[in-house]
C-alpha cells in the first residue's frame, strides 16, 4: 500500500489526539539534555556504548567473542511499579538520533497508544553492514553468528535482569533491517514481531525465497508478525518487496501477520516509520471513546492480554481519566470505585491517590482528602499536583 507523509501524519494524529508527533519528536531530540547527537562513534573507545539517554551497559559475547555496548531505556515509572515489560530490541544503537528518537517515541506513546516497553539498543561498532553475508561469496556466517548471540546470550541476559514481558520486538533499518528478516526466516520463534524499515533485500534475495518456501512462517500462529515500511524512491527496493511479498503471501499461515507500507517521497529508513510500526501493532490499545465505565476498561485490556500473550493491565492515565470523568459527572461512588480497583493494580500510583484525594474532598472527607493528597507526596515528596490539591485543603 502506498501512502503520502501526509496521510501518514493523520494517521499519527488519529491516535494522538491531533499532536503532529513527528515534529514534537523533532522538538524532543533538541531539547534531551543528556543525549549525544554524533552519528560517529570514537574510534578510540569503540566499546562504549554511543547512547546517554538512559543506562549504559555491555555483554561480554562468547559467541561474537566481544564485547557488545548495549544502551537501555526503561520505561519511567518502571522502578514504582510491579509490572512487566515487553522488550523492543533495537540494532545499531550508535546511530544516536535514531535511538533518541526510538526512546523518545516510547515515552510519548507509553500508555496512551501502546504499553509502556523496555528498549534495548544493540551498538554496532563496526557499521550495520556486518549483519549482511560477506560481498563475495555471500556468505551468512557473521549474521548467523548474531542470531545465536541474541538466543543464548542476549535475550536470556535482559530477561534475567529486568522485568520483562514474554512479548519482544525487533527492530532493524537498511542492513540490519535486512537482518530482522533474516532473522524472522531463519528463528521465526525467536521474536514476535518484527520491524524492519526499508531493509536491504537486495542481499541474497534468491536465499531468502527459498528460507520462506521452506516453511518457517507455516511455524507461526498468534504475535508473529513482520512489517516493512519503505520510500517509493528506494531505487530497486519497491521490487524487491513486490516479489517477497508475493512469495509470504503464498507460503505464510493465516494467523502470521505481514504488512507492508510504501511511503511517498520519505527517502531511506523514514523518519516517521517508527510511530507507524508501533500504531500497527497495538491498532486499538486505548480507544478513548469506548472506554467508559471500568467493566469495560478491564473486559478490554483483558481482551488484549489474551491476544498479546501477557498480562496488559489498564494503564494509570486510562483509570484516572475515567475516574475524573466521574468526578466531572458527580457520580462519586463510582469514582470511588475506579480509584479502589486502581489502588489494587498500582499500589505506588501517586496521581491514583491525587484522583481520590479529590473525590474525598468533593465528598466532604477533608481528613480522608488530606491522607491521600499526602500518601502521594510520600511516594514521591516533590509531587506538585499533590501539593497544590493539599495546599487546597488550607484554603
């Protein structure tokens, strides 16, 4: 399907409220303090991890025989909750803009479009062109060498040390996003989805015909799915998806998910192919409109940890808007109640008991108001929502 960056754009703006998130991200990137912008890494410290917004870490590879720099963004309110976490692996971390922009995109869909997830950003220091078969005889020793790294290292390695989800993604442009579909038809159980963003099929094409004739993708059911997303002025490239395309189409069950989007005029990798991936594969994690009483708030995210595969829990914004809404309504009682439940699911959720701390005030409980305007500072004693509600109180 091909699509104009500005019916890309009212997409996004479908799904956030009118908010351009492409240039808000743009915005973003200039203004993270603490995040370096250089699309180099120093060749005199090649094992550094190239990214500082979030953690920086490394895994000694026995497989690869080095060290791996890694970079890891965890979700905000990941340290105040109990919740897991599904994982988006990210290749080339040092193209720094690129993971800003990854990280970025998470925290600002987080909970209101998609689940709040952990992203792991794999650097590359050698150049992403190390995930293609070797020039001359085409070789797939090295990107085979990675996919081992990734199942008996990597994944076992995040999984050990951070809440996660039994839900991953991969994410890969140009060379490495030629190697998330080789990785999909090479351990098609290995992630559930894959992204890869104008992906350099024109390496072994005929190979990678033949891997999906062989029948992996018939190994698939639910949460497997690859999406490709693409320029129309990629040179060769909207061929060679043409006829990959044909080839999935003709050898993929019913329950794998493939989709591909051709965009006008974006040039290599777009810029917005990102926010378009993740809208695709959380389509209707929060619609707004039908959301309006808790039983259907818990019957839907049910609904979603069933066909997701883990646990998807109401995120705290979805339950202190419907509680508000009540509020606004004069129907404490239910407020009351949506803010029970939602004590129950996030015990550490300050804004929750800033919601009930309101509902007690318009009940007439000012003591009750007082104890949850301040079980909010106690969870977090620099909390200006809740001391302006309890500053209220004095008044």
């Amino acid at each position: 399907m091909k699509i104009s960056l500005t019916e890309s754009l009212k997409e996004v703006n479908k799904h956030t409220g009118g908010i351009k998130l492409l240039m808000l991200l743009l915005i973003v990137y200039l203004l993270v303090p603490n995040t370096v912008f250089a699309q180099e890494k120093s060749e005199n410290d090649p094992d550094e991890p190239a990214v500082t917004l979030g953690m920086v870490s490394s895994l000694q590879s026995k497989v690869l025989n080095k060290t791996i720099p890694l970079s890891i963004h965890l979700p905000a309110n990941y340290d105040n909750s109990r919740k897991t976490y599904p994982v988006l692996y990210m290749l080339g971390s040092d193209y720094r803009a690129r993971f800003a922009m990854l990280a970025s995109t998470l925290d600002y869909m987080g909970e209101g479009q998609i689940p709040e997830m952990i992203l792991i950003g794999i650097d590359l220091p050698e150049g992403n062109g190390i995930l293609l078969p070797t020039r001359d005889n085409k070789d797939t020793t090295i990107p085979d060498g990675y996919i081992e790294f990734f199942e008996t290292e990597l994944l076992p390695h995040i999984e050990n040390t951070y809440r996660t989800a039994p839900f991953r993604t991969l994410y890969g442009a140009s060379n490495s996003g030629f190697f998330c579909v080789y990785t999909l038809l090479s351990k098609p159980q290995l992630f559930n989805g894959y992204f890869a963003s104008s992906p350099s099929l024109m390496h072994i094409p005929t190979v990678l015909h033949q891997k999906v004739e062989s029948g992996p993708l018939q190994t698939l059911g639910e949460n497997r799915s690859l999406h490709i997303i693409y320029s129309d002025e990629e040179g060769d490239l909207p061929k060679l998806v043409s006829e990959f395309s044909r080839v999935v189409e003709e050898h993929k069950l019913a329950g794998f998910t493939y989709k591909v989007d051709e965009l006008a005029n974006q040039g290599h990798v777009p810029a917005i192919d990102f926010t378009m991936f993740l809208l695709a594969l959380y389509p209707d994690f929060n619609p707004i409109d039908e959301l309006n009483s808790l039983d259907k708030v818990i019957a839907h995210f049910e609904m979603l940890s069933t066909r997701y595969g883990y646990e998807i829990l109401p995120p705290v914004s979805v339950l202190m808007d419907l509680g508000v809404d009540n509020i606004i309504g004069k129907d404490l009682d239910v407020a009351e109640e949506i803010y029970e439940y939602s004590f129950q699911v996030y015990p550490e959720g300050k804004l929750l008991y800033v919601g009930m701390g309101i509902v007690r005030r318009n009940q007439d409980q000012l003591e009750e108001a007082r104890r949850m305007f301040e079980k909010a500072l106690a969870i977090d004693p620099d909390y200006a929502l809740a001391k302006r509600w309890l500053q209220r109180l004095e008044e």
